[in-house]
C-alpha cells in the first residue's frame, strides 16, 4: 500500500501539472475523490486494526503483572513489535490522506484558473 500510495501521489503530481484543459481536469478530480473515498476507508480500517491490537496488548499487559509466565512476556514482545508497525503505516496513511486533500484542492484551484 505504501508503494502504491507514492506512487499514486507522483503520478497525479505529474498529471496536474501537464493539465491544460477542463475536461482533463474534470477527469483527474473524478479519479482523485475516488482514491481519496478508498484510503479514507482504507485508513478507518488501520485505525480500528492498530486500536484492536492495542486493546489487546493491554490486555496482556495486564495478565503479565499478574502471573509470572515466561510465554506471557514473549506474546507481549510481539504484540507490541505489531502494534508498532501498526502505528507506523497508520502514521503513513493519515498524512498521505491529508496531502491528497491539498492535492484535491491545488486541481478546485486550478480549474478556477482555466475557467
């Protein structure tokens, strides 16, 4: 996903910058709500992933303090070696959906222009 993001993002960087008429304008914004609706779905999904592992973390953590087993710890390592990658692409996903709205924006702007 995050290879595919970037390069999304390149390519409409590109595509707006080349763009001189309306229609291809038109073209470009259309495509663009799209893939801002699927990685705002995208991103809910993430959210409510990184939320479950962290509750469950908690959860282990929890359970840990209370009992001295040594599987316990290593289950607890790997949940929270999880949740950091979690955090991670979901750190990624929110910031490249916030640049795709000034992106939407810069092509609002645009079409301005050329009217």
């Amino acid at each position: 996903m995050t290879e595919y993001l970037k390069a999304y993002m390149k390519t409409v960087a590109e595509r707006l910058e080349k763009c001189a008429s309306r229609s291809e304008l038109d073209v470009i914004l259309a495509e663009h709500k799209d893939k801002i609706a699927f990685m705002q779905h995208e991103r809910i999904v993430h959210f409510l992933v990184t939320f479950m592992f962290a509750v469950i973390l908690v959860i282990f953590l929890a359970v840990m303090l209370f009992t001295d087993n040594l599987m316990i710890l290593i289950l607890v390592t790997m949940i929270t070696v999880l949740e950091a990658f979690y955090i991670k692409h979901y750190y990624f996903l929110e910031n490249t959906v916030q640049k795709m709205y000034k992106v939407y924006d810069e092509i609002l702007k645009k079409q301005r222009k050329i009217q």
